[in-house]
C-alpha cells in the first residue's frame, strides 16, 4: 500500500472552521450547497448548540421570507411583468424549501437528544 499523508487542524484551523461552519449555519445563500456542507458537519457540535444553530437559522429563514413578502402586493404585481413577479415568488419557494429542510434537522437533532 503507498504511504498515506495524515493531516491535523492546528488550534488556529480548527477555530476557523468552527467560524466558518457557524457563518454557514447562520446565513441565507441561493447556493443551497454551502448549507448542505455545513450541515454535514452539525456533529461538529454539541446537541445543544445544534439546537441554538439550527434555531436562529429558522429565525433568520423566517425574517427573511416576511422580508420578500412585504414585495407582493396587487398593486406591485400590475407594475412589473409576470416574469418578474414570477421570480419573487421562487425565491419564497426557496426559502420555504430551506425552512422545511432547517426544520427536518432541527428535528433529527431532537430526536437524538
């Protein structure tokens, strides 16, 4: 078998990562690919700092989609073209899609509780 390379975090990467895996947690992207990453690192923490994590995501998710909401209105849709309109409503299919995905996590770190 050829050698194998082992490498380890120093105290500085591992306090990177730990910060980049929380900013990653706590922000909404269209690229839905950076949360994914993230959250196959949950267990890189605790049941309840998971928990808070996984929480003030579905806050921030929430805030987020009320924000797009304010945009809708009878009187925005004559004033912009269907395709526009159109758009703005995906984006809440977006989110809604992360919130329901946030939620089913949130659960499954319940359940291991």
């Amino acid at each position: 078998m050829p050698d194998r390379t082992v490498y380890k975090l120093s105290d500085k990467g591992k306090s990177e990562f730990i910060n980049t895996l929380k900013a990653s947690i706590l922000q909404f992207n269209y690229d839905t690919n950076i949360f994914s990453i993230a959250a196959f690192f949950l267990s890189t923490f605790t049941p309840d700092v998971q928990q808070e994590l996984l929480q003030e995501r579905l806050n921030i998710l929430q805030k987020y989609r009320a924000g797009i909401e304010k945009q809708i209105n009878p009187l925005w849709e004559n004033e912009v073209s269907s395709a526009h309109s159109a758009n703005i409503k995906r984006m809440i299919d977006l989110v809604d899609a992360e919130i329901t995905g946030t939620n089913r996590l949130l659960e499954s770190c319940n359940a291991n509780m």
